[in-house]
C-alpha cells in the first residue's frame, strides 16, 4: 500500500462526515481553527521558554460510554 500524506486541518474541515458531526456537537470550522491556533501558540510560548518540545499527557477519554458526551 502506498504512503498517503496525511490530510491538512483545512482538507477535513471540508469532509461533509466531518461537517456533520461539528455541527452536531455545536460547532463550527472557525471554533477547529481557532483551538488550532491557540494550541500552536501555547506549543511555541512552551518551547522558546524551555527549549523542548511541550510533554504531553497521554489523552484520557473525554467520556465514559459510546453516548455519554450527548
């Protein structure tokens, strides 16, 4: 199987699934791009103030069954 590039923020904030599923949790692509922005920024401001990449938490459930997050 070939390597496909991942695809860039801005080509999934064009997939319709995608779409669908924001707008059904109340949000929209300008929220995605924003948190974007703020998280890159924070990474930087993380770096140039210790010089190493920002650790990471492993990411824990957000909710604790397949509907709970309704």
């Amino acid at each position: 199987m070939a390597d496909l590039p991942e695809p860039t923020l801005e080509e999934l904030l064009r997939e319709p699934i995608i779409l669908k599923l924001m707008e059904r949790d109340g949000y929209s692509p300008d929220d995605i791009r924003l948190l974007a922005r703020q998280v890159t920024a924070r990474s930087n401001a993380w770096t140039a103030m210790s010089g190493q990449s920002m650790p990471y938490a492993a990411a824990k459930p957000a909710c604790s069954g397949l509907w709970a997050c309704r």
